[in-house]
C-alpha cells in the first residue's frame, strides 16, 4: 500500500512538475518583446555619446532587432479585432520613433567620427599635439550637445508613445 501511495505521489509530483516547472514558457508576444527591448536598449540608444571611445566610434543602434519588431507587430495587427488593431499600430509607431532615434544617434556619431578623421593639425601650432587635441574637445563637444538636445526630445516621444501602448494593454488585459 505503501508503495503504491509512493508511486501515486511521483506521479502526480511529475505531472505538476513538468506542467508547471519543465514544459517551455510560451513566447512573448510582439508588444511584449517590445517591452523586454525598451527596458534593456532605450537607456544605451538615447544615452550620452561615448566620447571617451578612443578612434572611430562604432554604430551600435540596434535597427535590425527594431525592424524585426515592428514586422511583427504589423502582422499581428492584420488579423486583430478593433481595440488590438489599435494596441498594434501605436506599438509600431513607437517602434518607428526608435528606429529615427537610433538613425539620429548614427548621424552624431558620424559627425564625430568624421571630425576626428579631419583632425589635421595646423602647421603654424606651436604644440601640434595639443591643438589637435582642443579642436578635437571643441567640435566634438558642441556634437555632444547637439546630440544631447536631441535624444531629450526623442525620449520624451518615445516615453509619451509607449506610455499609450501599455495603457491600450492595460485596457485589453482588464488591468
């Protein structure tokens, strides 16, 4: 008797344990892994320009990954009833928003990667190196401003914009 409750016990132990511990988690939805994106990227994508970076900068705006999302999302929002089409097209435009932050910030990052490529001394300096080196702190800071003015307009629409699509979620969900 022992041994039959024992087994029983196991049984439904590995039953409930694969059910809810070992079978795979579903997968997150587009607007969720927009979500995961934003939390893990939006800080480093409008974030300062890394100028301490000796050489050329590299790009490292994640378009590709944002692309993906938004696809996703669009073909989500084909076959979605009215309030998800909804919830679908404001996730996309946010994805949109990302993609010109991301294109905004290669544009800055460009501009400091051409000005350090023209950063020719003047024959006539007296201490070559240390002219090179203010021209450089001159031009590249006046980028870093333009660049932080910019990020700070994009991050408020991308904080307006994804604040309209977790309250279209919360409205969906019954939150």
């Amino acid at each position: 008797m022992k041994k039959v409750l024992l087994i029983a016990l196991l049984a439904v132990g590995a039953y409930f344990g694969w059910e809810y511990f070992l079978a795979p988690a579903p997968e997150a939805g587009p607007v969720a892994r927009l979500s995961q994106f934003i939390d893990a990227h939006v800080d480093e994508l409008l974030g300062p320009l890394p100028l301490e970076t000796p050489g050329q900068i590299p790009f490292p705006a994640p378009n590709q990954q944002i692309r993906t999302l938004r696809e996703g999302l669009r073909d989500k929002q084909r076959g979605a009833a009215k309030d998800e089409k909804r919830l679908y097209e404001s996730a996309a435009l946010l994805c949109d928003d990302l993609l010109r932050a991301g294109e905004e910030r290669n544009r800055h990052i460009g501009r400091i990667n051409d000005t350090r490529a023209k950063s020719d001394t003047s024959p006539l300096a007296t201490d070559p190196e240390k002219h090179r080196l203010e021209r450089l702190a001159f031009f590249e800071n006046g980028i870093a401003l333009s660049w932080q003015e910019a990020s700070r307009k994009l991050r408020a629409g991308i904080d307006r914009r994804y604040g309209q699509v977790r309250e279209l979620e919360r409205k969906l969900t019954g939150e």
